[in-house]
C-alpha cells in the first residue's frame, strides 16, 4: 500500500500549482482522499476531501473558492488544483486515505477522521 503526493514547489503569490496523490497496492475508489498540511510550528490542517465512489468534496475555509479537489479512479490518482496562492499557503502538504466506514465514524468530518493510510508530503512555498 502507497501513497504518493507530488507537484509541490516554489510559486509566487497569486499562482498555481497542481499537488498529485498517486496510489498503489489498494483500490482507490473504495476510499476518500483528504489532504492536509502543515506549516512549521503549526498544527496540521486538514484542507479539503473527496469521497469515494459519489465524489462529494468538502474543504476548509482557508482554501475554499480557490483550491479544488478531484479524481481519477481509472489513473488512481487525486488531484488537489490550487489557485490564487498565498504565502500563508507555505507548507508540507499530505493525502491520506479513509475508508467509508472511517469516514463515518467521524460522523463524516474528514478533519476528524481516522485515515487508513497516508503519503509522503510535499513542499510547497509560496513567496516572491
């Protein structure tokens, strides 16, 4: 079982970057995927989540209206889309799986949920 999430970099504020969550060694379309992040001396935040199968998508205040999330089962992989990036954005982010039954555990709070397995972070800074 693998997770895997890329695309991270450096952009300048206002840009974009793409982050890839590539999965491997389980069938993706059974779990949601949530992304979060962590900034240095921070606590990690959960950012957005999409559901398996229905696809139904949640996200935070911080990133709503300019990040969005997504699938593709058939390339087992999720994407996060970011948008209108700031440098409060700078940070580690993460994907990590949740089954259905975990998901409704947390009474389907992704921020609260215990996930199945996670990623590798990547960087992302955003700064002129």
């Amino acid at each position: 079982v693998q997770l895997q999430a890329s695309g991270g970099g450096l952009v300048q504020p206002g840009g974009s970057l793409r982050l890839s969550c590539s999965a491997s060694g389980f069938a993706l379309a059974d779990y949601g995927i949530g992304w979060f992040r962590q900034a240095p001396g921070k606590e990690r935040e959960g950012i957005a989540c999409i559901s398996g199968h229905d696809e139904t998508t949640d996200y935070s205040r911080s990133v709503k209206g300019r990040f969005a999330i997504s699938r593709d089962d058939a390339k087992t992989t999720v994407y996060l889309q970011m948008n209108s990036l700031k440098p409060e954005d700078s940070a580690v982010y993460y994907c990590a799986a949740l089954s259905r039954a975990s998901y409704a555990d947390a009474d389907y709070d992704y921020t609260r949920a215990v996930y199945d397995y996670w990623g590798q972070g990547t960087q992302v800074t955003v700064s002129s």
